[in-house]
C-alpha cells in the first residue's frame, strides 16, 4: 500500500475513533473502557498472527522495547488524555493534542538527535491555528483546569515519545504487526494492573452500543490505524507523522455534521482550510527549478 494511502488511513479512522469513544465511555468508567479496547485489540492481533504463523520469537531485549512501546503508545497516553476530557471540552483538548507533530519534532531532536523537517514549524502553526478555530466556540467557553491542561501535555508528550520508541522498535528489527501486537498486550496489562489499584468496579456493560464501539476502537482504531501510523513513522519520520492529529478533528467534526447536526461557522470553515494548509505545506514537493541551458559561442 502506498505510503500516502496509510497517512489517509490513519487520520479517517481516528476521525471516527472520536464518535466511538464517546459511545464507550457513557457505559463504562474511562479507565475500564481503555482496558477492554486493548484488551480486546491484544487477543485479536495475537491470535490471527498465531494461526497465520507470523508470530516470531523475539528475545528479551526486543520485548523490553515492546514494554516501553505498550506504556507509552498503548496506556498511559490513554489515560491522561481521558483524565483530561472529564473537565476539558474537546475543542480544548483538539487543540492541545494536536501539537504532537511539534513534540515529536522537539523529542526526536532531543532524545535522538534528529534533524526535523524545517517545514514542519510552519505547518504546526498553521495546523494548530486551524484547529483552534474550528473549536472557537469550546475555545470560549473555557472551562479547562489547570490540572486538567497538565494532563492533556501530558497525555500528547507520552504518545510522542511513544511515537520515538517505535522507531527504537524498528531499529531492533522487531516486525511492525507482532510488535504492535505485542506492546498492546503489554499496554492492556499495564491498564489491568491499574484498574485494580484503582479498585474499579469490574463488570462487563450490557449496551450494544458499547461494544460495538469497543469492537471498531480495537480493530479498526487500534490494529489497523496504528498499524498505518507507525508505517508512516517508520517511513517519514515521527514529526512529518504526527500531523495526522492535527487532521483528524476535521474528520471528526464533518462526521459530527452528519451525525450530530454540527454547523459549520465561517470560523470552522477558516479553521479547517488552514489545517489542511498545513498539511499541504509539510508535504508539498519542493518545485524543480530547470537548469540553465548552457550558452553556446558567441
């Protein structure tokens, strides 16, 4: 599949993961909903990869990087972002995660010494200023902590360096569908062990709409979509990558508009015009200039 088909795989499905989250969570608490999605994400990619024999060994090293991944990509992240939307509006917290191009640009240097696409500070500002107003309405309605703020840095900083630790994985040789396979069986028992020190209340919803949510969040949201992303790091780079987070809160409000009744201001318009601005701008191939014909004697 071309690269580009993965970069448009990955922001779709994670436009519609936003409508599906909402239907979990009404039936379950956020950490238990998090749980059984990658509970039931893990048990699906291990056993078809185990009955299609595509489940190498690996050694403890490269489980070990798996762990990290799980933690990071598979958890964690998960968590602090959820932690955030209970007192956070979406179009606040659009905007903060949407800024996980730029962290993964300033990790990457920071962590790893690379060298970020210079356009890739042009197309954040022009991204997040998209996304900012296509959320002016929430933008103006505030209601954001500063504990909850902490949490959404914090949940976008964690699925950045998350997005690095992919690129570890890779270098270890580790394939990218047993690998991710594995970090989300890792990502589901880090969520298990917390639900139990969390002492929450284990019970399994009775509403379709629940598990149908929970179905598309594990295979299409998490198997498929990750899968797509973590191509696209290995292929352009996790700063280059982490754009789609700016893109897919326009899937996600053009979904609610058939959906919900959303009406699209002129802001929102704006806003979604400089969001795939930017996107054009990151991607754009520079213009070849013709070399001059060489002149003849005079």
């Amino acid at each position: 599949m071309p690269i580009a088909a993965h970069y448009v795989l990955t922001v779709l499905i994670w436009g519609l993961t936003w409508t599906a989250i909402r239907l979990q969570v009404e039936a379950a608490s956020v950490d238990l909903a998090v749980f059984y999605r990658f509970a039931m994400a893990a048990a699906t990619a291990l056993a078809v990869l185990a009955v299609v024999r595509r489940l190498p060994r690996l050694s403890p090293h490269q489980h070990g990087l798996l762990v990290l991944q799980g933690l990071t990509l598979y958890s964690v992240n998960f968590l602090l972002i959820y932690r955030a939307a209970e007192t956070m509006t979406s179009g606040l917290l659009a905007v903060v995660f949407s800024l996980a191009a730029l962290f993964n640009a300033f990790n990457g240097w920071l962590l790893m010494r690379l060298v970020p696409n210079r356009r890739i500070y042009p197309a954040v500002a022009l991204g997040v200023s998209g996304v900012a107003l296509l959320f002016w309405h929430d933008l103006n309605l505030g209601n954001a902590t500063l504990p909850a703020i902490l949490f959404a840095l914090g949940g976008t900083f964690w699925f950045s360096f998350g997005n690095l630790i992919s690129l570890r994985v890779r270098a270890a040789d580790v394939p990218l569908l047993a690998g991710n396979a594995w970090a989300m069986f890792y990502g589901a028992l880090i969520l298990g062990t917390w639900c139990l020190i969390q002492g929450v209340d284990w019970h399994l919803p009775a509403s379709d709409s629940f598990w149908g949510a929970t179905v598309f969040l594990a295979i299409p949201g998490s198997i498929v979509a990750f899968y797509s992303y973590l191509t696209v790091i290995r292929t352009l780079g996790a700063d280059r990558a982490g754009y789609a987070t700016v893109l897919f809160p326009v899937v996600a409000l053009s979904v609610s508009t058939w959906l919900e009744g959303f009406e699209w201001t002129v802001t929102a318009i704006i806003g979604a015009a400089l969001a795939l601005l930017g996107n054009y701008v990151l991607f754009r191939k520079p213009s070849q200039v013709p070399a001059a014909k060489a002149k003849g004697p005079v």
